[in-house]
C-alpha cells in the first residue's frame, strides 16, 4: 500500500477522504461496529453486578474506594491541595498516585456524582460509602468513560488500519473488532475490579491510529494525553519515540520535524501540569506521588522476572532500593533497545504496532513496581495484531487471564471470569472470523496442550484446596511461574518477529531497485 496526502492509493485505486463513508457503508462497518459496541457494553454492565475490589473489607477497603475517594477530595478541596498531605488531605489514606489528567477525570466524575447521591462524595464523611445509588453511578462512570473514549478510539484504529487494505473481508473486520472491544481482562479489571484503564488505552489506541493515518502531531497529542492520565502507558513510549523518530530521519526537514513533533509533547504536558508548574515544590510534590519506590521493585505476584526470580534470589534482601532501581532500569532499557533500533532504522506501520507489543513486555518484565493488572499494556497491541497474529493473541490472552486469577478470586469475581474467558474462546473460534487466518502450528503440540491442562489443574486447585500452612502461597507462586514462563517465550518470539520485517523491508528495497 502506497500512502499520499489525503488520499490512499490501493492497487492503482484512489480511496480519498470522502470516500470514507462510502467504504463504511460498503462494508457494512459502522454497522457491525455498533451491534458488537452494544453487545460489549452489555457485558460490560453484566460484569458490573458482580463485587468490586475491597467491597465491605474497612478499613482501607480497595480499589473502587480509592477512585471514589479521588472524586471526594478534587471536588471539595482546591486543585494545588490534591497532591498535598494535610489534616484535609491524608495521603496514607489512597492519596492520589496518578498523573493530573486522573485527577481531572476523578473531578469530572465527581461532579456527576454529587449532582444524583452528595453523600457519597462528601469530604470526610463519605470514607467506605457503599450505598446501592453511590455503587451504581460510580459503575456508569466507568461504563461511560468506555463509551465515551475507548470505543471511539477503537473505531479510529479500524478505520486506518482496515480502510484501503485489499484483503479486508468484512468478516475480518468484525471479528477484529469484536476482538479488541471484548478483551476478557480489560473489561474484569474496570468493570469488575474497578479502574478507569479504558481512559488510558483509549487514548493511546487513538494515538496508534493517528500513526497509521501518517497523523504524527495528533498522535503526539493522544499518547500526551495518555501519559497524563496513566504513568504506566510510559510502556509504550520507546516505541512511539523510536518509530517517530525513524519517520521524522527519513524527511526532508528532520530537525523541523523532530522539533515540532517536541513542541506539541512538551504544550500538552504544560497544558495539563500548568496548576503545579508556579512552584519547584509544588511539581516535585506530585512527581513524588508517581513513583512510590518505597513500595519496593514488586508487590503481590506478579509473573515478571523480578517476583518470578525472587524465588531464588533474594532481591529486596540482597540490593538496597536504589540498587534494584538502577538494575531495573538497565533491564528495560536494554530489552527495549533491539525493537527501538529496528524502527528507528526502517520504521513501518507492521513494525510499529510490533514494537508497541516488544517495548510493552520489557516494561511489564523488568520496570520497577510492576501490577498484576499491568499485563493490560502488552494486551493491547497483542489484540490489535489479532488479525496478523491469532495464535499470540490466543496465548498471551489465556495466560493474562491466569495470572490475574488469584487478583480476581480475592474480588470474587470467579463467575464472570469464567464467562468471559468462555465468551473468548467463543470468538477467537467463530469460523468467519478465523478464515483465511493462520496459526503459528509449531506452537499446536503436545507441549501446549499439557500446559493448557495444567492451567486448568491449577485453576482448580487454587478454588477448591488450602495451601500448606508453611507456604501459604504456593499456588500464587505456582500460576506466577507458569506465566511468566510463558509470557518470556512470547517477548522472544515478538522480537524476533519484529527483525524479521527488517529483512522483508531490505529485499523490497532490492526489488524496487531492479524494477
């Protein structure tokens, strides 16, 4: 596919911008995309009648407190105190740890919630509310952040990665679509857990489009925005830097297009920032809060290398917090490189949503205070690779499901895990969606077929058996190895993948020449 300003050319057609509605109605895709947004929606609310993190558990109760408490202290103390510890504002309880746009969006939703229920987000007072009207709202702001953001984002990426694409079958797109919108663990964690990841995947899946539809400085805007909102979308920032970069090289002004590029980062994150940007103090107070290294390198179990290794080396005994931090950042940074070089050396779209996945896994694998719930960022590229990659979506998604299983089993959120596993597996087998799509059939072995059992034994035991007294978490430590045995074999696998394009871009070169 050859790009030009304003118009697509594919196979010597021109499909120009206002074209565009033609080819959603041609292909029956804004059709399709509302019945699987509706149908998405309802299982969204479905999840959202189901418990929630820390539900009736005081006195710090969890997750959906936290979100709630957000709204109570933006909407009733001034923006420059948010970030303060004061008698106000005690930051052991859930003080705010995200970015400002968070903080907006907690003040936003605030409001909507004072306007219905006041009680449930007056200062002081509303601590642990958990009335049946303050449970439902809150549940509608996360229903109508999804609508109101993911889903929009979801529908730009398919309109500039399917719109001029010769072997876009309908069917496809559906099932592409249906893929991304219906991801088992994002919907759990917002809907049933309780967070707002949709805000920040959103943004960042609009930035993605922006670079497939050759919107550089929109894409700057998105992913500004999403960083803003959540410090971890920082996973995907090597790659939106490198490829960037290695566009930027290939122009004809580089140093305008690199410094334009910097303009509208550094103009967003002024925009937002600009409340804590009069003082030193006042900036450095709100960064403290992003990076709680106190907390040590992990927490709980998650399947990266540090918590899956600590079973044999001792990190958090042997190396001192500043060790461990320059350990982790050197780990990242050194797996994220190969993937950086390859783009900044031949940038492509394929390569970039590769990349997207490769620098997502470093991250997760090696960064410090990583989450369970973190193993959403390498799902997102994974899920808009779905089409080129089924049997990695399949695999990272069965796994990410698994590792944040115990997570779930603390919420009791078991039934709509299941559901919502078994609605996966639906998908990914429906035969339209899986025509003319091929699997990676070395993987389909007796090898992965023991693992599958294995999971499922694993699932198992954990639900129905005790553990040993003297460790009481075995079986955490059990379904943490297991995946990140799994999720090591993928990053190789994604890497590697990713190079390969390098070779396939140099002997395209070659042919071009010779024609």
């Amino acid at each position: 596919m050859e790009r030009t300003k304003g118009r697509k050319v594919v196979k010597d057609k021109e499909v120009g911008d206002g074209d565009l509605c033609w080819w959603l109605v041609h292909k029956g895709i804004a059709a399709s995309f509302l019945c699987i947004a509706v149908f998405a929606l309802l299982v969204r609310a479905a999840i959202s009648l189901h418990p929630y993190s820390g539900a009736g558990n005081p006195p710090m109760y969890g997750d959906f407190e936290a979100q709630r408490h957000w709204m109570e202290i933006t909407l009733n103390l001034p923006v420059k105190e948010w970030y303060r510890n004061s008698t106000t504002n005690d930051i052991s309880y859930w003080g705010l740890d995200y970015p400002p746009l968070t903080a907006y969006q907690s003040y936003l939703h605030g409001l909507f919630l004072r306007f219905f229920h006041p009680e449930s987000v007056s200062l002081f007072t509303s601590r642990g509310h958990e009335s049946y009207l303050g449970k439902l709202l809150m549940r509608w702001t996360v229903l109508s952040s999804d609508a109101l953001v993911f889903f929009p984002a979801v529908f730009y990426f398919v309109l500039a990665y399917h719109l001029g694409r010769p072997n876009g079958h309908k069917t496809h797109i559906a099932w592409h679509i249906a893929i991304i919108l219906l991801s088992p663990c994002l919907m759990l964690i917002d809907h049933g857990h309780f967070q707002y990841n949709c805000i920040s995947l959103g943004l960042t899946v609009g930035a993605v489009a922006a670079v497939l539809s050759n919107k550089e400085l929109v894409a700057c805007f998105l992913f500004s925005l999403a960083l803003n909102h959540k410090q971890m979308t920082a996973y995907f920032a090597p790659a939106f830097f490198s490829h960037l970069l290695g566009k930027s090289l290939r122009r004809q002004n580089p140093v305008l297009e690199v410094l334009k590029l910097g303009l509208v980062v550094l103009g967003t994150f002024a925009l937002v920032w600009w409340p804590y940007l009069h003082s030193m103090e006042a900036f450095s107070r709100v960064l403290s809060r992003l990076a709680p290294f106190e907390r040590g390198i992990y927490e709980d179990y998650v399947a990266n290398f540090w918590c899956s290794t600590s079973v044999l080396v001792k990190w958090k005994r042997i190396f001192t917090i500043q060790s461990l931090k320059l350990l982790s950042l050197g780990a990242t940074v050194s797996t994220c490189l190969p993937s950086m070089v390859q783009q900044i050396w031949a940038p492509s779209n394929q390569g970039f949503l590769y990349g997207l996945l490769n620098s997502a896994f470093s991250f997760y694998m090696f960064s410090f205070q990583v989450h369970e719930k973190s193993i959403l960022l390498p799902l997102l590229p994974a899920s808009l690779l779905a089409l080129e990659e089924p049997f990695l979506l399949k695999w990272i998604t069965l796994y990410a499901l698994f590792s944040v299983f115990p997570l779930l089993c603390r919420d009791k959120l078991i039934l709509p895990y299941i559901a919502v596993s078994a609605l996966f597996v639906l998908i990914y087998y429906v035969p339209s969606g899986r025509q003319d799509r091929k699997e990676t059939h070395s993987f389909n072995s007796f090898f992965t077929t023991c693992l599958v059992l294995c999971s499922v034994v694993l699932h198992i035991i954990y639900v129905t058996m005790h553990p040993p007294h003297r460790y009481p978490f075995l079986f955490d430590a059990m379904i943490m190895l297991l995946c990140f045995s799994q999720f090591m074999l993928l990053a190789f696998y994604t890497n590697a993948k990713q190079w390969m394009l390098m070779k396939r871009s140099v002997l395209l070169d070659k042919e071009k020449k010779l024609h």
